[in-house]
C-alpha cells in the first residue's frame, strides 16, 4: 500500500529550528513516519510553497492535504492567504477523494474557507504542551479522555462552522480543533472522516518549542509570564506522534497500530 500527501507549506520555521531540524517538509515527513508502525506502508509528501504561489495541478490526485502552520495570521488581507482560502475550499470538489489536515493556521484558514472567522484571540498566548478536554466525538476519534498536544498561537477560529463538529477545547481556546465527516451515515468511522483539524502542533516536539520560545521571548513576541508557565509544562506528556499522527493515518485507511 502507498499514500500520497500534499503538504501545503504556509511558512519557514526559525533558523535554529531548521538547522536542527529541517524545513516544514522535513519535520512533518518525520511526523509522519514516526505514527506508522508498519514500515511497509509507502508514502510520499510533496510540498508546496504556497507562499510563492505554488499549487498541484489538478490532474494530481492525492489522498490527503495537509495545511501546515504559520507566524501570518488567518485573518490577514494578504494575497497568498486568500488565494490559500480560496484552493482549501475547492478541494472536495477538485480533489474528492482527498483528506484535509489542518494544523494551527492550517486549521484555521480551513475555519476560513467553510464558512467561519479567525480573529485575535485578546492577545492570550497558548504555548508548549497543553491538556485539551475532548468532546464525546473527540474522545472517539482520538481514543483518549484527554489529549496533549503543544501549542503556539494568540489566533483562534472562535465557533465551528457549520458542518463540522468540535473536538475539544482549553480555557484559552474553544475550538481546538475540528471534524467533518463525509456523510453522517458513515460518521462514526474514521475512514469516513473528510476533514480534521488540530489547534495545536502535532509535529513539534520539546527542543522545536524550546527553540521557539527562546527566540520568541528575545525578541519581547512572548512574555516573561508566558515563558514561566511553558516551562511549567514543557516536560508533560506530548500526543503528537503516539495519538494523533496515529489519527491521521487511520483516516487515510491504514492500521498505525
């Protein structure tokens, strides 16, 4: 069996980060791989600078999309973001049988492009690993009572648009994430997802968010308040890899074990 993603790049990581780590395309590849537990699974991630306007031809067919984060806003009036909007929404219909995966900003301009708003949320930070309270449809997906995942954003995509349903939500932030399903005959089995999102970051790990934060808090984006309480938490338990990259792909009809 093979799979094929396309992964919609929407920003570079900081250079400490991608000196240790790689590009966008390198970290989320190892997300990827590390979720799958049966290495004779194939896969492929080609990625797109959409920032640069670079987009599949449609006579490219995929089995999922995957919208990465980003330090831009959702909201902004930008060229590139719209024109971002603009192709997520179009993917049902040009790519039906793909899946989409919204992480952070991608789940956010997916908020944007079905229907809903992103907008400032009051200046609250989310940073590092955080404990998400599951919905009973969160809970069945991700076959946890709680989920954590870290988080890095002051943006937040305030109510679920319609046709989708919440999967949890922090104190910080309602709406940390999203599902619509294909037919709501079949809503009960991950296959028949078409659509979920994460207001976190499944693919960052402790040393990426050290890294962050440490540039962050130099540069006066975050507060010394906020580095306190991330520090409080930057040892916890983090899902990304064991929970919901496993998500992804049973989604994508594969057994992660």
């Amino acid at each position: 069996m093979s799979k094929s993603l396309g992964l919609l790049i929407c920003d570079t990581p900081i250079p400490s980060v991608v000196l240790s780590h790689g590009d966008y395309h390198s970290i989320f590849s190892t997300l990827l791989a590390s979720s799958l537990s049966d290495k004779s699974i194939q896969f492929t991630v080609d990625p797109y600078d959409v920032k640069k306007q670079e987009y599949p031809s449609e006579d490219k067919q995929y089995d999922a999309f995957m919208i990465t984060g980003s330090a831009a806003s959702a909201y902004e009036n930008l060229e590139w973001i719209n024109r971002l909007i603009t192709f997520v929404a179009s993917i049902p219909d040009k790519y039906p049988k793909a899946k989409i995966f919204g992480i952070c900003f991608g789940h956010q301009v997916v908020g944007r492009a079905f229907g809903g708003e992103c907008v400032p949320n009051g200046g609250r930070w989310e940073v590092g690993v955080t404990e998400v309270d599951l919905t009973d449809v969160g809970r069945e997906i991700f076959g946890v009572q709680k989920l954590n995942i870290h988080q890095m954003h002051r943006d937040h995509v305030p109510a679920v648009p319609a046709g989708f349903t919440l999967l949890g939500s922090t104190p910080v932030a309602h709406n940390q994430g999203m599902v619509q399903y294909a037919s709501e005959e079949g809503r009960h089995g991950l296959t028949d997802i078409r659509i979920l999102t994460v207001q976190g970051h499944p693919e960052f790990t402790k040393p990426i968010v050290n890294a962050i934060v440490e540039a962050r808090s130099k540069s006066g984006v975050i507060g010394e308040s906020t580095v306190e309480d991330y520090r409080k938490r930057e040892d916890w338990r983090n899902d990304g890899v064991s929970v919901i990259g496993k998500v992804f792909w049973k989604i994508l009809g594969v057994d992660s074990g």
